[in-house]
C-alpha cells in the first residue's frame, strides 16, 4: 500500500499535467502507467543480458587467475629450494586451500546469484504489487487526498495540511533534483 500511495504522490504531477492538456483522469493515468512500465521493460531488456554476459565473464575467468595464484605461490617457493627446509607440504596445503577458495568462490557465487535472483524477483512483485495499487490510487487520488485529509482532527486541520504542503514542496524537490542530476 505505501508503495502504491508513494508511486501514485510521485506519477501526480505527470497525471496532472496530461490532464491540463484535455486528456481525461484515466486516459492520463493509463499513459503514465504504461510509460513507466515500458521504461521499466527497456531497462530490464537492457541490463539483464550485460548482467548475465558480465557474470559469465568473470566466472571464465577464475580458472586463468587460479593459475596465476598457483606461479604465483611456486615462484615464492621455488626461492626456498635450495634451502635446507622442506616446504614442498606448506606449498602444497597453500595451493589446495587456493583451488578450495576458487572452487567455493564459483560454487557461493552461482548461489550468490540464485539468491539474489530470488531476492530481485521478490522484490519486483512486491514493486509491481505496488504500481498496480498506485495506478487505482492514482484514478482518485483527489477522493483519496479527501479521505486522509477527513480522518485530521480538526483543531489541527489548518497546521497540518501546512506542514504536508512543505514536505510534498520539498519531497518533489529532491526526487526531481534526484532524478535529474
């Protein structure tokens, strides 16, 4: 629900300025929707596949950089040789417990990314909940200003709308400037 009361305060001035050119309350509020729905299937259209392109990337590249951890590791050992002390195990223990923090790297980040798609997912429907609520917020958002301006007590009336009035100034100023910088 605050989702969908946020996005309906935030699409209000669009709304409002496609009614001032004659459109209809719903006519404006379908134009809006369907312009942030298609923004929003633009960005995902655009920046999941270089997500996915960009994680495959970098998951091929953890076997060429395991190799050099592993010269790396016999370069720094290969200094010791001629010295008395045999640190061929030490070299060993090293280099499995690199191999195990590359093989737990690749395996933690495949379910890195399992979680955080569930996670995006969630999140999305719960977003997507919240847009579609905004949208029928948005049909009255009039009659619903109404409705929460009627349950303010009325000694307080006057005071409180003052103070709303300079939030929502200052709110749609920092989402604009937000927005636009």
């Amino acid at each position: 629900l605050f989702i969908g009361l946020g996005f309906a305060w935030l699409v209000e001035p669009m709304i409002k300025y496609l009614e001032d050119r004659k459109l209809s309350r719903k006519l404006s509020t379908f134009i809006v929707y369907i312009l942030f729905v298609l923004i929003l299937i633009l960005l995902v259209v655009l920046v999941v596949p270089e997500f996915i392109s960009q994680l495959r990337e970098l998951i091929g590249q953890v076997p060429a950089f395991l190799v050099k951890i592993k010269e790396f590791i016999t370069n720094i050992f290969a200094k010791f040789k001629d010295s008395e002390i045999d640190l061929s195990t030490v070299q060993t223990n090293l280099i499995n417990q690199v191999e195990n923090l590359a093989n737990g790297i690749t395996t933690n980040s495949l379910s890195g990314i399992v979680n955080t798609i569930t996670n995006v997912v969630s999140s999305g429907a719960s977003v997507l909940l919240g847009v579609m609520i905004g949208f029928y917020f948005s049909l009255d958002f009039d009659k619903l200003k109404s409705r929460i301006k009627s349950w303010i007590p009325l000694k307080n009336k006057n005071e409180t709308f003052r103070v709303i009035s300079e939030l929502n100034v200052m709110a749609r100023g920092y989402v604009s400037g937000t927005l636009f910088t």
